[in-house]
C-alpha cells in the first residue's frame, strides 16, 4: 500500500484520526514525544523520529499540533517540504498565524490549505465536521474525503476564512465555558448555587445547568492549559478585527488558571469538581492576576 500522508503530530487528534480511518500502512507520523511511537506501532503507523524524515516525498501533511507550535511546525515543514505538497494545517490557530504558515509553506512551492476541527474529535471521529480554505482547499476537501473525513466543507479561496470561523465561534464556545466557572464557583461560596441554577434552568431549556456547568468544568480542569493557547489566538483574531477582546483575554485566564491544577481526572459531579477548583483558589487566583497584569 502506498504511503499517502504524513501526520505531524500523533496526539489525541491524530491518533483517532489514524484508528478510525484505519490508515494504518498508508500513513507516516512524527511526533516530538517518543513515547507516542508505541501508539504507531500498534496502529501499524510508520513511525519517523526525524523531521526532514518524515516530510521528504510525503504528498499530503496533516498538521495536528499544539497552537503554540503550529507555526513553528510550517516553518521547519516549509524547509524540507516537496514542490506540490498538500499542507493542510489543523491546527486552532488565528487566521494571522495561518496566513504567516502559508506564506513559508507556498515560498517552498507547497500548497497551504487552512482547516478548522469545529467540533471534539472524541466521539466524533471521522464525522468531525471541518472547514477549509485556500487556493488548494478542493483538492485537500478530495483527498480527505477519501481518508474518511464524512463533513467537510470549503467556505472560501482565502487562507484565514476558515480559522475565522472557529476563532470567532469560540470567542462563544470557550467564553461560555469560563463564565460557567466564574459564576458557579461565587454562587458556592455564597451558599446560592442551587438557585442561581435554578434560576439559569428556568430561562433556558435547551439543557440543565446543572448538567452544563458540570460538563463546562471537566472540559477546562482536562483541556484549559490547552483552550488558553488556542485562546490567546482568539485575542489576536479580535485585535486584528479591532473590535476588542476584554472579555477573550478574561478567558485565556480563566482557562489557563483552572488547567494549571493539573486535574486529569476529574471526580464525578458539579460539587466535586468545584471543591478541587476551590482547594487550589489561591494559586489559581494568583494566576489569573499574573495574565491580567500582563496582557
């Protein structure tokens, strides 16, 4: 079977992709953390420790990496990279850093695609609906049809259109997310959390709050180091609009604060997981005065 894609990045977003496609033989992946070669291995994953390795004669990357070392990625890719080849960036990055990416990546003769994940790839998978943008994004749009990919959609030629959209869109997903802690973690200590849900649940049907906000915080204890990353990039999103992003960079805190517990499990329940929020208030505080002091 040839060999057909090239995955940089092999954490939880490339590995389900590569076990839900069961691409096995057909893909190559490079990952900076050794220990995700094991995970290859038993996907049947060519593993490649090196970088120019592992992008050298590949016709499509997929770029699955941190926000932080998106644009890191596409330069060192852009260096090694094939005249012709399919860059199709996934990272939850500003449409400013896609663009810079695809700057480096057509220099090199490759062809830059901007694609948004717009939803968890757990459960989703291959269902996870993804937009796309650029010049090439028809030809990514066919080659990731054929991988598996069952949603996909490009909503324009320019690069950064697709990135708009999630980045803008999360200004409301993750805003919601830190909002939900702000307020249930006052209304606790003010002994009013059952009616201050109440209250929420009775102007609002699409789903209890009590359910929402125990969901909202198990995603920010697993997810916020994670979330403030890709939020930090909303914020530059909003600055490059100039419409301000007060409440975004509130977020990066909030996010980042909460994820800063190192809580990989959370305990089961709203309760529980605002005590273990609660036990660590001071050093989460403190780092939410350290952003706010900076930005």
């Amino acid at each position: 079977m040839t060999t057909d894609i090239l995955l940089i990045g092999f954490g939880e977003a490339g590995s389900t992709f590569a076990a839900a496609g069961a691409w096995g033989a057909r893909a190559l992946a490079h990952d900076r953390d050794p220990a995700r070669a094991s995970v290859m291995a038993q996907m049947d994953v060519a593993c490649r420790d090196r970088l120019d390795d592992a992008v050298r004669g590949a016709p499509m990357i997929l770029s699955l990496v941190t926000a932080d070392q998106a644009l890191a990625v596409a330069r060192d890719a852009a260096a090694l990279i094939a005249p012709g080849t399919l860059f199709c960036d996934m990272n939850s990055v500003a449409p400013q850093t896609k663009q810079a990416a695809a700057a480096l990546v057509e220099a090199a003769g490759g062809h830059y695609v901007d694609v948004a994940v717009m939803a968890p790839v757990d459960p989703a998978r291959l269902n996870v609906p993804l937009l796309l943008s650029g010049a090439r994004a028809g030809d990514a749009e066919a080659r990731l049809r054929a991988l598996g990919f069952a949603k996909t959609r490009v909503v324009g030629a320019d690069v950064g259109r697709a990135s708009s959209i999630k980045m803008i869109r999360s200004v409301m997903v993750k805003g919601i997310e830190a909002l939900t802690a702000e307020c249930v973690l006052a209304a606790a200590q003010a002994d009013v959390l059952d009616e201050v849900l109440a209250s929420l649940d009775a102007s609002e049907k699409a789903k209890p709050w009590p359910v929402r906000a125990d969901y909202n915080l198990d995603r920010m204890l697993v997810h916020g180091t994670r979330r403030a990353a890709e939020m930090e990039e909303v914020v530059k999103t909003l600055d490059g609009l100039g419409t301000g992003a007060a409440m975004t960079r509130g977020t990066v805190a909030r996010q980042a604060a909460i994820g800063a517990l190192g809580v990989k499990a959370p305990p089961e329940g709203l309760g529980a997981k605002i005590g273990v929020i609660s036990s660590d208030g001071v050093s989460a505080k403190a780092e939410v005065t350290e952003f706010l002091g900076r930005a």
